[in-house]
C-alpha cells in the first residue's frame, strides 16, 4: 500500500512541517519507506499556446529559437508553466517595440 503527501508551495503555511514529520512517521511505524520528490508543473506547447492564445506552431518556432524554455521527454517538448508569464511579458514588449517601429 502506498500513501502519498503533496503539499504545493501555497500550502507551505505555519505548520506544514509537522504535518510532513507526522506523515513521515505514520509511514514508517507501518513498515513503509519514504520517498522525497519534487516535481515542476509543465505544459505541452498546444496547452502554452492556449494559455497564450498563439498558435502551436508560433511556440514550436520560439522553441526552437530558444526564446521558451523547454525540456524534451523522448520526442515530445515539456515547458515549465513558470514560463508563460516570462514569455507572455517577453512578447509583450515584442510586439510593444514591433508597433512602435510603425508609428
């Protein structure tokens, strides 16, 4: 059997420790191990896109340039949904600077 404890940064509130000390020690009187992991959200590039409302093919380019980060697992790229709002601020001023060189 296995149990699991996920706490996401906004629950890391006064006393999430003991709860964490708590569920360590409950797991183990019961003869279970404990795992530690961390994991960061991430977006496929349509997802990214639809966050955006871009096209997919516009983040694949961007990908590509290296103006989004992104990690690939196998043949598929993954994007830390950290990124958005750096991109969306990044192409902002992007097209900020692109409208201003038409006036």
């Amino acid at each position: 059997m296995s149990d699991t404890l996920s706490l996401e940064v906004s629950e890391l509130t006064s006393g999430w420790e003991s709860r964490v000390v708590e569920f360590i020690r409950q797991s183990l009187d019961r003869g279970g191990r404990v795992v530690l992991s961390s994991e960061t959200p991430t977006l496929t590039p349509q997802e990214f896109a639809e966050h955006l409302q871009i096209s997919r093919s516009t983040v694949m380019r961007r990908i590509g340039e290296g103006a989004i980060a992104a990690s690939r697992r196998g043949n598929r790229y993954r994007i830390p949904k950290s990124e958005v709002e750096r991109f969306r601020a990044l192409y902002v001023r992007e097209l900020a600077a692109s409208f201003a060189e038409d006036f």
